[in-house]
C-alpha cells in the first residue's frame, strides 16, 4: 500500500479530477463541429470527480501487485469497471439520465459498462501506475506538509461547494425532465378530446404518433392545427356541434395556452449552472420516458447559447 497521509490522497485525488477534467474537455472540445470549447464534467469547476476516484482506485487496487505486470493489468480491469458500473447505475437512479452509455457498443452490459472500456481500464492502469503516478508521487512529497495541509482544506472547501451546487442542479434538471413528461401527458390527454370532439375516425386517429414519442412543440403544434380546424369547422357547420363541445373546445383552448407557456418556461433554463451542466455533458442521454424530454431540453439549451454567441458577436 501507498504510505501516504490523508492529506496527500485528498491532495491526488484533487490533482487526478483536475488532469482528468483537462484531457476530457480538450477532446470533446475538438470534436465539436465547429470546435468550441465546453467545460466537461457534473461540476462546474474544473475537476471531474470520476476521473479522481478511478486514479486513486487503479492505485489502491494494483498495489499489491505492482511487481506482476499481469496482475495489475487484471487488477486494473475489474477495479475500474466496478467503480464505473456502481457510478453510472447509482447516477441514473437520482437523476434519471446517463452521463455516459454503451448501449450501442458491442459486448456492453446495461449500456453502463462494456468489454472494450473494461479492456482499455487495464492498460489505463499500467500506464498510470508505471509512468504517470511516479513523476507525480516525487512532485508530492517536495511539498511541505503546512503547506499543502492549507491546499487540500482550500480545495475540500471550494471542491465541495461546487459538487452541492450541481448535485442540486442534476436534481433540478431531473425535476424539469419529469414536469415535462407531465405536461407531455396534459398535452397527449387534449389531443384525445380534440379528436373526439373534430369527429375523427379510427384510422385517422391511429396516424398520430405516440406522444410520449414526441417532443412538446410537436404535440403544441399538433394541438394548434386540431384547434385551428375545429375552429374553422364551427364556422362553417355551426349546427354540426352541440353546446357541450363547443364548451369542451374553449376549456381545452384555455388550458393549452396555460400549459404551453408552462412548457416554454420548463424549456427556457434560466439558471446558468444547470445550462452548464446540460452544455457540459453532449452525450448524456436520458432513461425511460424522459429520453426524448431530455432531447429537446438539450436543443432549447443549445439554441439560447447559439442565439447569445449570435448577438455577442453584433
């Protein structure tokens, strides 16, 4: 085992999420079309706490092999993928969205793990505990034990006021996705009514798509077409509709309007440190009926940011 102090494993495990925070930024900047920079990672600051955590378990967990290259590998593998498997499961629970997700990789296992990464956490390792960690370990014991006692409390204290604030934010955002399924189901539940009340038939109602399949402004524009044609309808055969329908019509009006300002508002994301997150995290997909919520909140996020670089640049 390591004989490090507490001090100096806090102070690696902040130093990791800060590396870890540089390489993923940088990469998934440069894949941006056109490249752009975007903070990467659940925090706003620049440290990403998985990349701490799985550096200090691949140190952990490989110590008591570090002369057998075959069995640190090994070590590496099953170590890594553990504590990639718990996280991204534990994640999904509390905030109903996947930050990461191998559904589409060969050989994956519930979209959280898959055999390529597990293989790649085993070299990952080698390389980390054989050429990485050693220049780092020399850099770590020149510093004054005052010196970086003062460090680590600066960072513990900075580090875990910006982990409240988007732990806080991810639940916000879960909140927002969940209040849009609502009004989805609000909006879906009109639709029914509005093609009862226009007389459809069978078939017709049965070319709709599913409206958990839909965006909300689809199921907005969808609604406006059915209003607008009732509308136009009434006009022309007022004699074709009773006074109960007519009624039922202007109720539904009243209250779509109430629900697609609320849906606007859901959409709009004021509040910069969950615009952030969103923004910081391209490739997070969300779970069960959220998913396609988590789309469009995505577009309505990027569309803001586009519309402010726009007039910025005015």
């Amino acid at each position: 085992m390591y004989p490090y102090t507490m001090s100096q494993w806090l102070f690696l495990f902040y130093l990791y999420c800060f590396l870890g925070w540089c390489v993923e930024s940088t990469y998934v900047s440069l894949k941006e079309k056109p490249p752009r920079w975007i903070n990467r990672g659940f925090m706003r600051g620049p440290f990403l706490p998985l990349y701490g955590s799985g550096a200090i378990m691949m140190l952990v967990v490989s110590s008591p092999f570090q002369h057998n290259l075959v069995l640190t590998y090994v070590a590496g593998c099953i170590g890594a993928t553990v504590l990639e498997y718990i996280t991204g499961v534990a994640m999904e629970a509390l905030f109903k969205v996947r930050y990461w997700d191998y559904s589409d990789v060969p050989f994956n296992f519930q979209g959280h793990i898959c055999l390529g990464t597990t293989l790649s956490w085993g070299f990952l390792t080698i390389l980390m505990t054989r050429v990485i960690h050693r220049p780092i370990e020399g850099i770590l014991y020149m510093i004054p034990a005052g010196v970086l006692s003062i460090l680590v409390f600066v960072l513990t204290v900075c580090i875990a006021a910006d982990f409240a604030l988007s732990f806080r934010a991810a639940l916000d955002i879960r909140d927002i996705l969940l209040a849009m399924e609502k009004v989805k189901e609000e909006m879906a539940h009109m639709q029914k009514r509005l093609d009862v009340i226009a007389a459809l038939t069978e078939e017709e109602i049965g070319q709709y798509r599913d409206a958990a399949e839909m965006h909300l402004g689809e199921l907005t524009e969808s609604i406006e077409g059915k209003l607008r044609s009732i509308r136009e309808r009434m006009q022309i055969h007022p004699g074709e509709y009773l006074e109960s329908a007519r009624n039922e019509a202007a109720d539904i009006r009243d209250r779509f309007m109430n629900m697609r300002y609320h849906a606007f508002e859901l959409k709009t994301v004021k509040d910069h440190w969950k615009r952030g997150m969103i923004l910081g995290n391209p490739g997070m997909q969300g779970t069960g009926k959220v998913r396609y919520s988590l789309e469009e909140l995505k577009e309505a996020v990027k569309e803001r940011l586009n519309f402010s670089m726009t007039n910025d640049g005015k």
